[in-house]
C-alpha cells in the first residue's frame, strides 16, 4: 500500500504485543487499527475517561473497538489531581502525560502486553510538545513517528483503510484551550466544551475555542469567517450564556498551539 506503511507494520510486528493509547482520533484510530492487524488480540486499546476529553470522543473510541472486535480499556483519571497541574504551567502536558502512561501500564500489566504505545507524528516534532519528554522517559513506543508518517499521509492511509476518521477534524485535549497561568476548573472546561461543540454542529471543518479569562477567542479556518459572520449572533449569545464576557475571532484562522506563540517570542 505504502512503503512507510509497511514500515509500520514490520514495526508493531516486532513489538510482538502494544497497548494503543487510545483517543479515537485520526493518528491513534490509524495506529490501532494497523496494531490490531498485525497482532490481533496482542494489540489492545487503552483510552482515558477525564473532564478534559468530550463526552463524544469516549463514544467514538468505544464503537470503533466494538466494531473492530478490539480488547478496550477503560482508565479513569482526574487530572486536576495531579500535582501543578491546574495552575497550567507551560511543562502542563509533560505533567499530565507522566501520569497517564503509569495509570495506562498499570491497566495492563496483568494481560501480559509488553509495551504502551502512543500516535504522535513527525509534524508533532516541529512544535512545542513537553508531552514527548514523558513518552522518551517512560520508553513510550511512538510507530507513526518511527514509520516517518505525518498528519496528511496518515489521513491519506487511513482513507484507504475505509477508516470514517480520515477527514475528522484535528482534536487536543481541553486543557490545550488554556493561556498558560490561567487556572483550569471544570467549569471552564465545560464552557469550552460546549462552545466548540456548537461550532462543530454548525458544521465548521475546524475549531478550537481559546479561553483567557472571560474572553473567548475562536479559531476556525480562514476561508470560513463569512460562514461564522453570517451565523454571528447565534454564536455570540449562545457563547456570552455560557459564561463568557467577550468572544472574539482570530483573525489568524484555526492553527495548531496557537497557545505557545507566546513561548516563542
């Protein structure tokens, strides 16, 4: 199909047994699936129930193992819990990581699965990812980066597989929306939550609701601002009820970490 795929599947075979780090999203859905080939019941899921992931994602994860016929676990975690972690400092993801991949390997410890494996990709590796410092430290198995695959061949791949989330849109965990130093509640989260899923089923391909203080700063691809100025006033008051004093478009469209331009000045 695809010589970095085959160097993918050489890989996990070699792997001999991999729990998935599970979010349902394009890269991990990809990974899994390819796991679940080569390995079949030595390849599991592991995916995190937390207040920083949507409801719908946990929904999504759970029907496609269903479908797939693949082992699924389920991790419960809280990580307001964690230490530093609500007070969002900017090593926030490294700190959230760490914990998760120890309650992921304590989840399978007795299944007999050697490794835990997680679906970062080579773009991962051009922007500010304090999490990859974990899955190096904690010998995290990462086969898209090893297999040189990035987010659009993956996406092409997964179109090939019949995979429904070849063209889903991009998805980071809630706690990502945050200015670093803005304290995380789940309150806030909640308000996030809801404010991206009303953009979502407006049908907007790309959106991420940014969150300083009582603003609400709104990334949607650029070439669908008219859409979002057209349906203006039903975002902006539907938003404002949440909680919100202002909301806001970015002009600069919906980009990956637009959180850490401030840690690169």
């Amino acid at each position: 199909m695809n010589i970095k795929y085959e160097i993918l599947i050489e890989y996990l075979r070699s792997l001999k047994s991999v729990a998935v780090a599970f979010s349902g999203g394009v890269d991990s859905t990809l990974l899994l699936k390819a796991a679940h080939d080569v390995l079949g019941d030595n390849a599991a899921a592991v995916t995190v129930r937390s207040c920083l992931f949507p409801q719908r994602e946990l929904n999504e994860a759970k029907a496609f193992c269903e479908k797939e016929g693949i082992r699924h676990i389920i991790v419960e975690s809280d990580e307001l819990n964690i230490e530093g972690f609500a007070q969002n400092p900017s090593n926030r993801c490294y700190l959230c990581k760490t914990e998760l991949f120890l309650k992921m390997r304590n989840s399978v410890k007795d299944m007999g699965i050697e490794n835990i494996a997680e679906g970062s990709n080579t773009d991962d590796n051009g922007d500010y990812r304090p999490g990859l410092i974990a899955v190096r430290e904690q010998n995290i198995k990462s086969p898209l980066r090893y297999a040189n695959l990035n987010k659009a061949e993956i996406r092409e791949l997964s179109k090939k597989l019949g995979l429904d989330t070849w063209n889903k849109q991009s998805f980071a965990c809630l706690a990502s929306r945050f200015v670093y130093g803005e304290t995380i509640t789940k309150e806030k989260l909640a308000m996030v939550d809801k404010a991206e899923q009303l953009l979502i089923d407006m049908g907007f391909s790309q959106v991420r609701v940014r969150i300083h203080g009582k603003i609400a700063r709104l990334e949607i691809p650029r070439e669908e601002f008219s859409k979002l100025i057209e349906m203006s006033d039903k975002v902006y008051n539907y938003i404002k009820s949440l909680g919100f004093t202002y909301v806001s478009m970015d002009l600069g469209g919906y980009r990956t970490g637009s959180m850490n331009e401030v840690l690169l000045k």
